[in-house]
C-alpha cells in the first residue's frame, strides 16, 4: 500500500453508479464529482518552519467530506484512490 508523506491523505472515493432521471440516463461527464470517501491511509503530519510536526486529526477509517475538486486521482492494485492535502477536507462524517 502507498505511505503518504507530510499532511497528505489517500481516500478510497466510491464511484457514483449510471444516473437516471425520468427514464433518461445521465451522461457520465455530467454526473456530479464524489465528495465523500474513507480514508485508507494519513501521514505523519504537516511539518512547520521550526522543523516541529503538527500531528494529523483525520486517520486511517474516517470518512471524510472534501472540496469537489481537491486532490489527485491515482490508481492502484486496480483501486481507484484519491490522494489530498488535509486542508482538503471539510470535515469527518460521524
């Protein structure tokens, strides 16, 4: 599994399935980008000028809640993964 580095996230975002509305089924471009996902790895924490580490809040099983297009979409093991900053997120869903 990938080990994020500084205040980095890697969230597993679950795909929105094939839309309809009326009958009418919703170009996939069109759809709305995911906001949510479970956190499936955190780093160790964002590290400040003064060489101290500010420890990460969010961690590995949280979901969490994220701006729309934040973060870079990868993929492995054949996993579709997002990999974001934690000022990213909005917050964590209880």
């Amino acid at each position: 599994m990938l080990k994020p580095l500084s205040d980095r996230l890697i969230v597993s975002v679950e795909e929105a399935g094939e839309q309809q509305v009326g009958g009418i089924v919703i170009a996939q471009a069109a759809q709305e980008k995911p906001v949510t996902g479970k956190v499936v790895a955190a780093g160790p924490g964002r590290v400040t000028d003064a060489g101290q580490t500010i420890a990460m809040t969010v961690k590995a099983g949280d979901t969490v809640l994220f701006d729309k297009f934040a973060g870079q979409a990868i993929e492995i093991d054949g996993q579709n993964l997002l990999a974001l900053h934690e000022k990213d997120v909005i917050g964590v869903l209880a």
